[in-house]
C-alpha cells in the first residue's frame, strides 16, 4: 500500500476472518489481506475460541482482534467481526483461503460501477455482493486428495460465473448497508448459512461471481476427513434445496452424477440378493464417471489420464457421502422441529391459534 493517505473517496474495506483452529493457513491469509493493491483496508480476525496458536499467529500482524466467549460457529463470527468493524465495504473471507493482491481492488470496482454518464450523481452499487473463485492450485499442496477438491471447486466456480443465485461467503464483498437492509447471519447454522442468506439477499438484491476476486483454498488433504465434511454439511441440503434449484444458482454437482450415484448404491444390495442384477452397479458406476463431461475434460487436460481415474473414484465417494448426509439431514428434520435454520424453530415454536392444525 502507498505512504501517501488515499482520498476520502475511497470507502474503507473492512475484511472480516473468522478463525477457529486454522493456525496452518492463518499467516498466509491475513498477510494476503494485507497486502492487496486497494488502498484502504482494515483487517479484523474473529477468534472462535481457538484451542491452537491462531489467535496469537493474529496478534504477530496489524489486524483488529475479536475473541469469542466459547465456539459460536462461522455466521456468529462473520456478525461479530460485521459489528466490530468500520468499513463501508465488508469483505468475508475464510482463513483457509490466501488472496490473490488485486482481489479486493477488483470486487470493489464490481461492486461500485463508475456513474453513469446521463447521471453523473448516481453512485448506487449493482450488485447486492460480490464473490470469487477459488484458483486451480490450493494454498497449501498436501496431496491428491486436496488437489482434487481444489480442482472441482474452480471448475464448478468458473462454470458459473456470472450473475448468479447463490453466494459463498469464503471470499465475498458486500456493501454495509446491504448487510445491515439483510440483516445478520443465521447463527443457528453452521452449514448451509450461504444459501440461507443468499435466500434473503435475493429479495432485493442481485449476486455476481466473479472471476477477477480470486484466492487459493486449503481443502482436506485426507480422504476420510473430507468424506466426514461432505457428510456433515450434507444435512443441511434439505434448507438449501430452495437456493441451489433456482434458475442461474451455483451448480456444484450436477443432477446426472447424483442421480447415477444413487442408482449405484441402490443396485449393490439388489444384485447382493438377486445375481442377474450383478452387471448393474457397474453399468450406473460407468455412467456417473461420464455424467460431467465438462469437468472430466477439465481434469484430463490439467493432470492427465491417471489422475482422473483416481479423481472419478474420489468424486463418487464424495457424492455418496452426500447422498447419505441429506438422507440422514431428512431423519433429523422429520424428528426435529429445532434442526435447521432459525425461522423454521421459530415456527414451529410459535403458538398455534385456535382453530390451526
């Protein structure tokens, strides 16, 4: 950043890291932070209660600290570090992730588009926020598992750049008072909180996914631990479904390697019992690895034909473990009226009128 003051002008970007354990990747993210080519920036670093040494990694750099009374979760930190800021401009990012220098300069220029030249007083943002794409390369290269959930991430980001009807909050910008008109993070939920705010950022606001506001991503670098992630969030998809059915929403997975997914599980313990459905798990096996052609040319052009073959198994796994976390997310919301997003236990605690089923 230059010696000299930036104008008045400038709104202050304050970028908001909520941190819990990431001592791996926390250095390299904040001094990414620091060191973008946009001139005015303010750092503040949300501690989730960390038990390793992130909160003192955060105290090494000029950032703002925000410790939290015990583990809240990321959209309780993302709202903590909201509150303790000053920005015109908030900038969520994920301290997984190192940004690329120009990353905030660019989401500022998207977010602020210069005024029109029939009414040189506009200065209204068009877009309700900003986010970006993850690189082809992590932050960190632990191995093939992390390179194939680097790979996936980019692909499906840079298919569906452009307008779009879902955020992701790792590296987005959204303008203050956008976030204030919103309204706070759902603290209820520790996944899925993107598409539950995506939902209401849509009611008067459009989203753009960026290919100028890039970072490199830490992803798991194991594959049972990336399996048990999968699971997890997986639960919440049930309260997701809304946003990611949505015409121009982000496609993760696409619907052809779901639903050959499922069919491949389904037929294993069908030909368990009955031999002539032996061929069948094979046959759906081999339709899901041509179900996302795109993606599979993507991965053969940057790691070639073995990676791929290892890539295609890792993916079904991923997807399976998916299946399995929505199925057991339906169980639980089924069972229990609390699980899920705040207003849904709102409702169901709210008391019934006379008269109401």
């Amino acid at each position: 950043m230059s010696g000299s003051s930036p104008p008045v002008s400038v709104p202050l970007v304050s970028v908001i890291v909520p941190v819990h354990n990431a001592e791996k990747t926390l250095r390299a993210c904040l001094r990414s932070a620091l060191g973008q080519t946009y001139p005015r920036i303010e750092v503040v670093v949300v501690d989730d209660a960390s038990t390793d040494d992130s909160r003192a990694i955060a105290g090494e750099l000029p950032c703002a600290l925000v410790a939290q009374p015990y583990n809240m979760g990321v959209s309780a930190a993302r709202n903590a570090g909201a509150a303790a800021s000053s920005g015109e401009i908030l900038f969520f990012l994920d301290s997984d992730v190192g940004l690329a220098p120009d990353a905030v300069e660019n989401a500022v220029r998207l977010l602020r588009p210069p005024p029109r030249s029939d009414d040189p007083g506009s200065s209204e943002s068009t877009w309700g926020c900003v986010y970006g794409v993850y690189a082809k390369e992590p932050l960190i290269d632990d191995g093939p598992v992390e390179i194939y959930r680097t790979l996936r991430m980019h692909h499906a980001l840079v298919r569906g750049a452009g307008p779009t009807k879902t955020a992701i909050f790792a590296l987005a910008a959204v303008p203050r008072a956008v976030f204030e008109e919103v309204g706070p993070f759902d603290t209820r939920l520790r996944s899925a909180e993107d598409d539950e705010y995506s939902e209401r950022l849509l009611v008067r606001h459009n989203i753009l996914l960026s290919g100028e506001v890039t970072g490199r991503h830490d992803e798991a670098d194991r594959l049972l631990p990336l399996l048990r992630e999968q699971y997890r969030r997986s639960q919440f998809l049930l309260f997701s479904a809304r946003n990611r059915l949505r015409r121009d929403a982000l496609v993760i997975n696409r619907m052809s390697g779901i639903l050959t997914t499922a069919l491949t599980m389904a037929s294993v313990p069908v030909a368990l019992v009955w031999p002539p459905a032996l061929p069948l798990p094979a046959v759906f096996l081999a339709l899901f690895a041509v179900s996302d052609p795109p993606l599979s040319r993507f991965v053969l052009r940057e790691k070639g034909p073995a990676f791929l073959a290892y890539f295609t198994a890792v993916h079904f796994l991923s997807h399976a473990a998916q299946l399995c976390g929505a199925a057991t997310g339906w169980v639980r919301a089924t069972l229990d009226s609390s699980f899920g997003p705040s207003h849904r236990a709102a409702l169901h605690a709210r008391p019934r009128k006379a008269g109401e089923s």
